[in-house]
C-alpha cells in the first residue's frame, strides 16, 4: 500500500492541463494513467505529446474506466459543474480548475454523498511559502490582521485576445470574465489572510468591459467585521502585477510573485510550464523595518498533487479545502452581483 500512487485522469485539454500534468509526472505519489477530449484524435495526439497512456474520445469513457482514481477538470467554467458531478457519481476524486461557477454547491454535496475529496486549483496555497506565511499569521507574528492589498494583473497581448480571443475576455467561456478568472487569485489571497471569515459587505467599485459586454478589467473593496477591510483590483489592462500585503496590528507580510512564483523576472513562462520558485516574502515589523525571509523553492502544482493524492490514499477526506473553495466563490458571486448592479454595496 505504501508504494501505491493514486491514478489520475484528465478531463479536457485546455492550456493550463500542460502545466498539471507536467506536476502529475513529478508528483511522486501520482501516475497520470488517461486523458479525454470530445475528439478521439485530437485525445490521441495530446497523450502522445504529454507521455498519457491512455486516450478516450469521451469524458464519459474516461469516467467509466474503474482504473482511474481521481480526475482533474480543467473544462470552461460554464461546463464545470455538469463533470464535477458525474465524477463524483462515478467514484472519482475531483480537483477542478477555478473559479467555481452558480451552483458550485450542489456540486461540491455531491461530491460529499459520493465520499470524494474535491479541491480547487488554487496552486499557491500548497507552496512551501504559503505554510511557512501561515503558521506566521497563525503564531501571531503579525498582529491580528487588519488590512489586505492584492492585486493580479497583467497586459492583453493583443487587441483579438482582449476582445474575446481569449476565454478570460470571452464571458460565454468565463462568465465573470477576467475577474472570474485572474480576480479569483486576490480573492483567495483576501479570504486566506482573514482566515476565511466571510465580509460582511463587498463592492466592486470599478468595472472595465471590452465590446463583447465582458469584464477585463475590475476593482473592489471588501469590509469585515470590526473595521477591518481590503482592495484588490485584477484584469488584463495593466502592467503585470501578482502581489499581496497582509497588513497586522504588530507588522505585515508581503509578496510580490504570489501566483507563479517567479519572483519579479519577467518570466511569464512561469505560468503555463513546470516551475520551482516560491523562495521569498518580506517581513516587516511594526516601526516599518522588513526583513526578506527564505523558504525553500518548490513546484506549486507537484504540492497541489501529491497533497490530493495523500489523502486519497490516506482516505480521509479534507474538509477544509471545498469549505475554502465555496467561501472564495461566495464573495466572487458578490463581488460580480456588484458589478452587474453598476457598483451597488452587496451584503454576504
């Protein structure tokens, strides 16, 4: 039993599948045993090219294998929730890609009658560094927090991509758009610097959208409970930025590569292939003195994987991470209700 890996299954072969299976292969406790597409050939092609043993011409074939342990779903976000339950119905643990589409919460149910573990690709929360922040925040280095800034944005390549070339700027792909996909990282950022409490209030006080009526590029504020509050702005107009503050009454945490972690290098390859970063933060004290603090270099999605994979092999099923996943979506859902209500204040 100790030497088994857990059999992994992919559903869709969208970009950012590259960079899993890329982890899958490294994962140690992890085998990548099948892919599926609505296309045999093109099924075929893509498991030649990433070295996937098996390829199926329908998801539903893929499902039905009982060699497969778990899947990953990387489907557009409007198609996501249909999958998430029908691996779950077939006995499938399921990692799927974020954001998390309306009616999120029937899915994630399912997945706990079924008695699968479900988890959202947020790949920086299983980083060396994200453990190492937030035993930090939890041991009280920082004060109570008080203040969070985040910020995930970068340039659209062209005007086709901006225009809906792209499924971020596409919202019949994404439906939120660029704030649904690049919004969900300050958000996730927010919520895990405040422990994942709930605002009690959101507002999205800026709103750009290209000519498909679809948003690329937003900011907000969000308000908790005893005057605590934090900004985030995220889209595809501005200069590449990744970054979050976690702002303490005793002193504060910073990072300036929060989702790829590559540091500032300009290395945007970072983010669609393999990649070991996620080396450094700032502390800085109460009088305003930082001090950079070194953790050792891992790869996000191997984490990701074979943090999945132990619990399915432990088989004990963690609750923590689709309580997480519906907290970030609760506050997105909020966020783009503002948005959609020309920037009205929005209770949680």
């Amino acid at each position: 039993m100790e030497n088994r890996k857990v059999r992994w299954g992919v559903i869709g072969t969208a970009e950012i599948a590259t960079k899993v299976v890329a982890g899958m292969h490294d994962a140690e406790n992890a085998d990548v045993v099948a892919v599926a597409s609505r296309s045999l050939d093109r099924a075929q092609a893509w498991a030649d090219e990433y070295d996937v043993p098996q390829a199926f011409g329908s998801y539903d074939e893929l499902l039905a294998d009982e060699s497969v342990d778990a899947v990953y779903i990387p489907v557009p976000t409007a198609l996501r929730n249909e999958w998430i339950k029908k691996a779950a119905r077939a006995g499938k643990h399921v990692y799927a890609e974020k954001p998390l589409a309306d009616g999120i919460e029937e899915a994630i149910d399912v997945c706990k009658e079924n008695g699968v573990q479900f988890m959202d690709g947020t790949m920086w929360l299983h980083s060396n560094r994200t453990q190492d922040i937030e035993q930090r925040i939890a041991n009280g280095d920082i004060g109570d927090v008080r203040r969070v800034t985040s910020a995930f944005t970068f340039k659209a390549p062209n005007k086709e991509w901006y225009e809906g070339g792209n499924g971020r700027t596409d919202k019949s792909r994404e439906p939120m758009g660029c704030f649904g996909d690049q919004g969900w990282y300050p958000i996730s950022a927010t919520m895990w610097s405040f422990g994942y409490e709930l605002p009690e209030r959101v507002q999205m006080t800026f709103v750009s959208k290209n000519s498909i009526d679809t948003i690329v590029a937003c900011g907000g504020t969000l308000w908790f409970s005893d005057g605590r509050m934090a900004t985030f702005d995220a889209g595809c107009e501005l200069a590449h930025r990744s970054q979050v503050e976690t702002v303490g009454d005793a002193g504060l945490i910073r990072i300036d590569d929060l989702v790829g972690g590559q540091g500032r290098t300009g290395n945007f390859a970072a983010y669609g292939e393999r990649f070991t970063g996620s080396t450094r933060y700032i502390l800085g004290d109460a009088d305003g003195k930082d001090t950079e603090q070194q953790v050792e270099p891992c790869d996000h999605v191997v984490k990701l994987v074979e943090r999945f994979s132990n619990i399915i092999l432990t088989g004990e099923i963690d609750d923590q991470w689709p309580k997480r996943s519906l907290a970030c979506h609760r506050v997105m859902s909020a966020l783009f209700e503002s948005a959609e209500s020309n920037g009205a204040v929005v209770s949680l």
